[in-house]
C-alpha cells in the first residue's frame, strides 16, 4: 500500500483525475473515485518528516483542487497509513480503504471494552462525521478504554456490529463525504500505539498541517478559475481581486514550504506552532479566495461551472474543522511563552 520506493506526485494525481469520469457532488461516486485512486497506486505518498512532506501537500492540494469530498476521503486515507507506519500498525491490505475517525463531540462516545494489557477491543458506542463511511473498508478511530485513558484502535467495518446510519450531516457543502455517524455493538478492533500514543506523537501536528494543504489546494483551484477568465476578460476590478488573491497565495504557499521544511528538518519535535500558523494562514487565504472569486465572476460560474460551484460550496464548510478564533487565541498562548519573539526575516 504505502511504499517508500515510489510515490504518487501531483502531475500523475492531476492526470489521473483529468480522465477519471465524475460526478460532482454524489458520495458514491466519490467513494468509486477513492478506490480507484489506491488501486491505480495513487495512495502511496512520501511520509510527513521524511524529507518530502511538501510533496506531500502538493498532491494533496492536487486532490482538493479537483474535488474537496474527494481529498476529505483521499486525506484520511493516506493519513491513515502514515499513523499506522508512525505506531506500528497492523499492515493494511491490499487493496483497502481506511479512514481516521477522532471527532469527539460530547454526544457521541465510543468506548473500547477489553482486558488490560490486551490489544484486542470491543468497540461499543459511536462515532460522529465519520466521513466515507459507506465507502471505506477500515478505521482508525479514537475511543475509551476502561481506565477512560484515549486510545486508538483500527477495525475493519465489514464485521457485523458495525451500522452506518443516514444521520449526522445536514450541510450542503461537503455532502458527498457522507460524514454520518456510525454506531459500533461489541465490534472487534486492535489498537494501535499505547493509551494517549496518537495525539501524543509527532505525526500527530504533522497531519493536522496536511489539512491546511487540502484547504490551499482548493483556495488554488477556485483561484485559477479567476485567473483564466481574467485573461479572456480582463477588467480593472478583476485585475485587482487577482493582485489580492495572488498576493495571499503566495505567501501562504510560502509559509506551508516553510513548515513543511521544518518538519523534514525536526521530525521529533512539537510542530505545534508551525502547524497552526499554517493553518491559520490556509483559513484565512481560503476565506478571502472565495469571497473575491465571487466577486470577481459573479453569479454566472456558481450557477453553470459544476466545478467551480461545487469547490465554492464545499471549501467554507471543509475549512470549519478549524476553531478559528479559538485556534488563533491558543497560537498566541504559546508564541508568547516563547523566550524570543522573532517575526524577523
């Protein structure tokens, strides 16, 4: 599944999906295109902190530039791997799909029942926006122990017991990621890493950052739309939604190669700060694409271009996994415990 020998790069994504027939906006169909993705060996990207994580993000954000529900799907799964390859893992099998599922809202718990000291589970309970749920094979998902210690545990989703359900998601955007819950009875699972292991290892901010990539990939994508007809129809005020958008593309990209250089250069270390500075950044560029892109063309591409409505529709709604204020209030917290202050160049 994820070897290190070869991996898939934007350009071979881009091809791939330039001739894959689509049907925007339906979750089986995205679910078809996920699979067809790991079956061509698509899936197999370059490890975050191993020398190549900024070409990590960049097929990541080829994917999202075609379809958000898609990289919704496509991210989790290479997530997946990486956390399976970060902890050690079962191998997953050829030819599966995997999701990671770590919401943990206050309605919906899952608890995992078993001996101490084994590593097989019982997984009871659910979990929410459990997103390609129809689709996937298996999950990663975060639940409870017994000591009501977090923990980790992978579970293939074709045993009885588990039930997807038709609820949990009401939005327009994102719709095609079928982010439902999903209730588990007594289903068997094996964790993964010690109790607190995902969210205490380094892979943990690496992947968060990989959000970010997906939210710039398709803040891209929407832009290049701007760009193209500005071109054929230049004006002065398109021009100038143009500059602006350029000018926060770029120095958003700037700031995710500088992450990404980070996280190849210290694969150990807390990427906290860098991962929510680039996140922020991915949210804010993404915010201000979508309302100049509006601006820009006007209704005419939301209400005749497939592609260019359903990346506006999807990308306000997939950027609210951040926290945003929330998120920015906690940056600050840290950047101000830090002994030096430096926004030097």
């Amino acid at each position: 599944m994820n070897c290190v020998e070869q991996h898939a790069t934007a350009s071979a994504l881009r091809d791939f999906l330039g001739k894959l027939p689509f049907q925007r906006g339906n979750a089986e169909e995205t679910g078809r295109a996920l699979h067809a993705l790991i079956g061509a060996g698509l899936d197999r990207l370059p490890l975050p902190g191993r020398g190549n994580t900024a070409e990590r993000w960049r097929a990541l954000g080829a994917v999202a530039a075609f379809d958000l529900s898609l990289v919704k799907l496509y991210e989790g799964h290479t997530d997946a791997l990486a956390i399976l390859a970060e902890l050690g893992g079962p191998p997953p099998d050829d030819g599966s799909a995997w999701a990671v599922w770590a919401a943990e809202p206050p309605s919906a718990r899952l608890l995992a029942l078993g001996d101490a000291g084994s590593q097989i589970v019982a997984l009871d309970g659910t979990k929410a926006w459990c997103s390609g749920a129809a689709s996937v094979t298996h999950a990663l998902v975060t639940a409870w122990n017994e000591r009501d210690e977090p923990v980790l545990a992978a579970v293939d989703l074709r045993q009885n017991g588990v039930k997807v359900t038709g609820s949990g998601w009401q939005a327009v955007g994102m719709e095609a990621s079928a982010s439902v819950d999903v209730r588990f009875e007594r289903v068997r699972a094996q964790l993964v890493g010690p109790p607190r292991g995902y969210l205490e290892r380094p892979g943990f901010w690496q992947g968060g950052a990989g959000i970010a990539a997906c939210w710039f990939g398709a803040a891209s994508g929407i832009a290049a739309f701007v760009a193209r007809d500005t071109k054929h129809r230049a004006g002065p005020y398109k021009l100038a939604h143009v500059g602006a958008i350029d000018t926060a593309l770029s120095a958003t990209a700037a700031l995710l190669r500088e992450t990404a250089a980070f996280i190849d250069r210290e694969p150990q270390a807390d990427a906290m700060v860098p991962t929510m500075r680039a996140r922020l950044a991915a949210e804010h560029v993404a915010t201000l694409v979508v309302e100049r892109a509006g601006r820009a063309l006007g209704a005419g591409p939301l209400c005749r271009d497939a592609h260019f409505a359903q990346l506006m529709a999807d990308l306000p709604v997939f950027i609210r996994q951040s926290h945003a204020e929330r998120d920015e209030a906690s940056l600050a917290e840290h950047v101000i415990e830090e002994e030096r202050i430096s926004w030097q160049v």
